[in-house]
C-alpha cells in the first residue's frame, strides 16, 4: 500500500501492516521499546504532539481499543476528540462532509474503526496534505495496530524473531487481526506462522498468505513458542459454521492440557475481548503462561509509536529515553 508512505518511504498513515518492509516494522518496535520507559515515569506524558488534534471515529463500539488510542495521545500531550458518529450520521452527514467539517476545526489526525473493509483506506485518499489516518480496524480486513502490539510483546517475551514458531488459533476467516499479525510476523522473520482453526473457518488458500495449515490442535500446537487465540466473529458469520460452542471448545479451546503440547516455556496470547469457555479456559488466561495483560499495556506505547511517526515526529523520539 503505497498510500501508506510518503516519498522517503516514512509513514504517512498506517492501514495494513502488509507489505511494510522489515526496517520500517522494526522502527515501530523500536520507537515503542523508547515510549515505553515514558510509561513506567511518574509523568507520563511527552510534548512530541502538543499542539495537535487526534479525533477518534470509531464506528463500531471497541472501548478498549478507542480508550488506548486516547491514552496514547494524550501521552504525548495531543487534544483528542471523540466524535459521536450515531448522532452525525441520524443528521444525514456523509462520511466525507463530516471529515471536510473537522479538518476545519484543524484535525491533525483520524483514527477509524468501521464495520466495512476499506474504510479507513478510504478516508485517507480524501484527507487533506499533513493529516494522517491511523486504522483502528476495518472489516474483516486490517488492525494493524493490534499485530504490532502484539509483534512487540512476542519481542519483549521471547527476543529474536526468526526462531519462533508462532500458532494462530481460531476463527480465521472473519478476523481481521488475524490477517494483519500474519504479515506483520512474516514480515519481521518469524521462523513459522501456524494457523489452527476447522475448516470452515478458514479463508481459501490461506496458505498463499505464508502459514502451515492445521485442522487440530494436537499437531498445531506441537513445539510452539507462541500461542495467539483468536475470538469467534459471532457477528460477521453467516449461516452455521460451527455445530455449537461446546463443540468448538472440546477440539479448539486452549485448555492446560492442550498447552503442553507446546514448548514449557511458550507464552499465550489472545487480542480480546475474551471468551471464557468458548476459546480459552480461565485457568489458562489467568495462567502463568499468559501475557494478555502485558498486550493491553504494550499497546499504548505501540499506539504512541506509530502517531508520532506518522504525524512526522519520529525523529524527536530518541529525546523521550533520555
């Protein structure tokens, strides 16, 4: 996605996590590894945004994302605007008079979270010179900022990339996490992406995508560092996929026995909202194994990262760690 980048190759707005070369997908690890010394402080804020105005669109209802946006601006000291887009859209506003309306009030940046694919790619072809869109998540297409905090905990857990092997499990098809931590994980030089999901949740020739297909845990799991669970899409399913939760739960739900098939040390990962029972058993999640809790973290110091790059102030982030 070229749209992505300006002429020196630096962020202009972040979209999709697919096709960014490995330096620029390390940079945003790295700038994260900076900010994330600004969390731990007392103060946790940095000027590098003073001045400028994120406004959160989001479409669809996500607090936790949207809450960590807003965190992660404010911690570098931006003004943030939560629109509200039922009233806008019951006044009859189309999408582009509404953003033509908040350029005017000097809008420096838009994160978009939208229930169609595209949306925010979008957005950011009609956007004015100097304003970056940020996707919060569109569809069942992109979270970019998801696979990247999520990149950046493996890193924080485990180091190196390149001898990890990495399982996704779960509902596939309908996640739009899914598709961006697997270009996102191939991209940095995961030594194996894993995909562990039944049949029918499963996109046709996922295995261009560059991931060993699996249909059981057992096999899947088998010597794993990583273990990613993903949520079933309930929403986004059409017609019966599934014979029933209980069913999924017995041949896919991450339970302590399941983890032993992967390596002693692997870590347990899941983007959220959890299903407990449905997915992962509590035990597990709660469990020594699990990061979950550190995503959430990471995720501000992630969401910091790529706003100040693409609003242009990368350069200044090494002043942050000093």
């Amino acid at each position: 996605m070229t749209i992505q980048l300006d002429e020196n190759g630096e962020l202009r707005h972040f979209l999709s996590t697919e096709g960014l070369p490995r330096p620029l997908l390390t940079r945003i690890l790295d700038t994260a590894e900076s900010f994330s010394a600004v969390i731990d402080k007392s103060v946790k804020k940095v000027p590098l945004l003073r001045g400028r105005t994120v406004v959160n669109l989001f479409f669809e209802a996500s607090t936790r994302t949207r809450t960590t946006f807003e965190l992660a601006a404010k911690r570098l000291s931006a003004d943030v605007l939560n629109v509200n887009v039922a009233t806008t859209t019951v006044k009859g506003e189309s999408l582009l008079d509404m953003l033509r309306n908040l350029e005017a009030m000097q809008a420096d940046m838009f994160v978009v979270r939208h229930a169609e694919s595209g949306t925010a790619e979008y957005i950011a072809r009609h956007v004015r010179e100097g304003v970056a869109v940020l996707n919060a998540g569109d569809g069942q297409h992109a979270h970019p900022t998801q696979a990247m905090l999520d990149a950046y905990t493996i890193r924080r857990e485990k180091g190196d990339f390149e001898p990890l092997r990495v399982a996704i499990v779960g509902d596939i098809l309908h996640s739009r996490v899914a598709r961006s931590q697997i270009h996102a994980l191939n991209g940095l030089g995961v030594g194996e992406v894993r995909v562990i999901a039944p049949r029918t949740l499963l996109p046709r020739h996922v295995e261009t995508l560059g991931v060993q297909v699996y249909h059981d845990m057992e096999h899947g799991l088998a010597d794993v560092d990583v273990v990613i669970m993903l949520r079933l899409q309930r929403e986004r399913m059409a017609g019966a996929l599934l014979p029933s939760e209980h069913e999924y739960y017995r041949l896919y739900g991450l339970t302590e026995e399941k983890l032993r098939r992967a390596k002693p040390d692997a870590i347990v990962m899941h983007p959220g909202p959890i299903n407990r029972g449905v997915e992962i058993d509590s035990a597990v999640a709660d469990g020594p194994q699990s990061v979950i809790l550190k995503q959430v973290t990471n995720g501000i110091a992630v969401r910091m990262a790529v706003m100040s790059m693409t609003l242009g102030a990368h350069q200044k982030t090494e002043e942050v760690a000093e």
